[in-house]
C-alpha cells in the first residue's frame, strides 16, 4: 500500500472517537465533525482496534456523540474501494474488560492460609459524476448511517459538495481536508438516516485491501481543546508497539501488593511513566489471541469481582464475530496488543506508525506481583518456604542472597574444567 496513502486512510480514525460524556451518549470513533458550543471539548478519549493482515486491513472505530442527530458527520480518507460494515459495541465492550490489567493478590503457596482476597481487580485500569470536482463511487445505507465514496479533486469542492449534502463540516477543519485530497485519497462520508437518533449509533469497521500500519493523530487535534486519552488494541501475527512514539511497559517485577490498602502500585507506576513523558505509548498487555477466543463469555463485573452482568447470546454472537473478523483466520499466529496513550493537542503533531515490536515476550494481562509492602496476613509468613510467593519490597535486593555463591562456584567450575582438558593435552 502506497505510503502516503496509508496516511490518508487513517488520518480521520481518532477525530471523535469515544468520547465518555455522558452514560447514555452514542458510541462510536473516527472523523467525526461537529460545531463546538462554548468551547466545551466533546471528545475525551478514543476506542480503536486495528487488525493488520497482508492482504487486508480492518479498522474498527467506536464514536461517542453527544449533539443533534442532524448535526453528526464521520468522514474517513481512505484508499482504494474501502467500505463500511456494522461492528458491535459488545466487541469493544468484552475485549476492554478482558485486556485490562487484572492483579491477583499473592497466596501462601502451601500453608493454605488466607493471603489477601481471592477476587481479581483491574488496576485501572465505479460511480457517476456528482459535480464540482466530486465522484461518487459507492453510495449505500447501513444500518442507521447513510454512507458515501467519495473522490474530489480538491478540500474546498468536497467540503462544499459535504455541505450540501447535509454534511456538518466546520471550517477548521478545511486544512486537514486539504491536506489529504492533495495525497489524492478517497474519502468514506456517514451520517446518521433520517430519524435515526444518537442512541442508535454502532461502531463501524472499516475493510480496505493491503496492509497498513499508520494510526492519524494529527487529525485528532481537531477534535479536541487540551488532551485526549486513546486506547488502541491491534490485532497482527507477533507482539506490536508503537514506531514514532516513545513506547514502554510496567515491568511485572516491579509491581508490589500493598497488604494494608489491598491493591497493587500499578496505576502509580504507570502515572509515573507519563508523567516522565508524555508522548508515550504504555503497552499494557500483549498474548496470543488464542487466549481469547472465549472472551465475550465473561461475566462481567463492577470492578471488585462482584458480577453484575453477562453479555446476551445475542451480543457474545456479534462480539465473535468481530474477534474472528479481527483474527483473519489466523488464529494460531495472531496476538492480541493493547496500547494506551494520553496526549496533550500540542503533542498530536504526526501520525503514529506502529510495528511489529522488537520485544516477543508475553505481556501478560493477568498476574501475580513478587513483591509486597506491609504486614502480610497471619499464618501467612513473608519469606517462610510455606508462606507467601511474593517477597517484601525492602527484601526485593536481597532476593536471591544466594547468587553470587552460585556465580562463584560457577567460575571455579569453569577454571577447574578448563585446567584439566590443557592438563590432558599430549605434550
């Protein structure tokens, strides 16, 4: 796929995408345009999920609207003969749950004695001539969006021909529009049907042929008035990472389980890795999708272990459907990525480019921390051989006491062998 036009097919994926205003707020992602009212920022955060095959790229995108349903507008450049399909939002819904961060307080590993709680908590957590320089290539509805291909030679005859057709499309966004009619892009436009309302909105995914692996941050900044948080799941054969951007993980060694607040430091560490700098892309888990394929059967919680409620035949169905489409019938080979990114509008400068990651160990979603603060449980010793897997922080130097012992003999070891084969050589 040409370079410049992989750009352009995911310049608009973050503009609005799940913004979390309010509970009964549309969902829903990409380019999406509307007027802003008192300056107030309507989108906070983005869903995405990006599945790269060698043939076929697949984006999902998932918006939250809040204005008139009159008024929403979603156009995505993209390249080629892409097109548009419903998504479900119990995918997105299923796969957040199941790859978030997920700390299992530490057991006595034989005592059998209680050694904090048993339940998991998340850490956070071809087409006729439509005038003015315009071609409309494919023109059909799906579910409740009427959508368009559109080509145009120019941003000011496709901003007008959007226009006038009930497009919103605010003025500040021309340059960016300009910008990719000039990469000769095509351009996928949805609006909702008429009466449709905001709470009938679906995610999208979007299929295009050939593979890319460009996510648009620049058109983020359209969107938005000071920061923007933006989950990314991606989908591809092998562990994934960001290319441009600074990329890093919590190690799971470093993690701690704090006795007395019966939670991990793993939000904190993760605070503090952006706090370091704020342009970075946090992996927070990367396994194998195999791990997966049960995903949408999960019960979900309110965050304690409490479950509240299970997803529906109906909505596991969709939601697997989804996860296949995702996997590319690849299965055996594909991983799963989660990456999160909380940037500031100064920062949405370029494009992120992600990549096969030059880490292939498991990050794993689900885990136990080694380390531990505080007073552990009675009858449950820190570092007695029938107490807790997990050692006191303070002791986390003192680990593994026995090491340069071992290091040692291993040298000796070593001198002893080789004295002996020189000590056996004819003379």
């Amino acid at each position: 796929m040409n370079r410049g036009l992989a750009r352009a097919f995911f310049a608009a994926l973050a503009l609005a995408g799940a913004a979390h205003l309010r509970s009964n707020d549309a969902a829903a992602c990409g380019g999406c345009f509307h007027i802003p009212t008192e300056r107030v920022q309507a989108v906070t955060s983005h869903r995405m999920v990006l599945s790269v095959g060698t043939r076929e790229t697949i984006l999902w995108d998932q918006f939250r609207y809040s204005g008139q349903p009159s008024e929403f507008a979603w156009v995505l450049p993209v390249t080629g003969d892409a097109r548009v399909e419903l998504a479900s939002n119990a995918f997105f819904d299923a796969l957040d749950l199941a790859t978030t961060v997920t700390i299992t307080p530490p057991r006595c590993s034989a005592s059998g004695g209680g050694c904090g709680a048993s339940a998991f908590g998340p850490a956070r957590s071809t087409g006729a001539e439509a005038g003015g320089g315009v071609t409309v290539l494919r023109q059909e509805s799906v579910g409740p969006y009427d959508t368009v291909l559109l080509q145009a030679t120019g941003a000011d005859v496709l901003t007008e021909w959007l226009r006038a057709n009930n497009y919103v499309v605010p003025g500040s966004i021309a340059p960016i529009i300009a910008h990719y009619t000039g990469m000769r892009a095509n351009f996928i436009a949805l609006k909702l049907r008429p009466m449709a309302t905001v709470q009938q909105m679906q995610p999208v995914r979007v299929r295009m042929q050939g593979s890319s692996m460009l996510m648009p941050l620049r058109m983020v900044s359209a969107g938005i008035t000071d920061k923007v948080g933006i989950t990314l799941w991606i989908f591809a054969p092998g562990r994934w990472e960001a290319g441009n951007y600074p990329n890093a993980e919590v190690l799971r060694s470093r993690v701690a389980w704090d006795w007395s607040a019966q939670r991990s430091d793993y939000t904190a560490l993760s605070d503090a890795i952006f706090a370091n700098d704020r342009r970075t892309w946090l992996s927070e888990m990367s396994e194998p999708a195999s791990g997966y394929v049960n995903f949408a059967a999960q019960t979900f919680g309110n965050g304690f272990g409490t479950p509240t409620t299970t997803l529906s035949a109906e909505d596991q169905q969709a939601a697997m459907a989804d996860f296949t489409a995702a996997t590319q019938g690849d299965l055996r080979n594909y991983w799963i990525t989660r990456m999160r990114a909380d940037l500031a509008a100064t920062m949405l400068d370029r494009d992120l480019e992600v990549r096969a990651s030059t880490a292939s160990a498991v990050l794993p979603a689900r885990f136990t921390p080694i380390r531990t603060r505080g007073t552990p449980p009675d009858g449950c010793p820190s570092l007695s051989p029938s107490g807790c897997t997990a050692l006191p922080v303070a002791s986390a130097g003192r680990a593994m006491p026995a090491l340069p012992l071992v290091v040692a003999a291993l040298g000796l070891a070593l001198r002893k062998l080789s004295r002996s084969r020189r000590a056996r050589r004819p003379s």
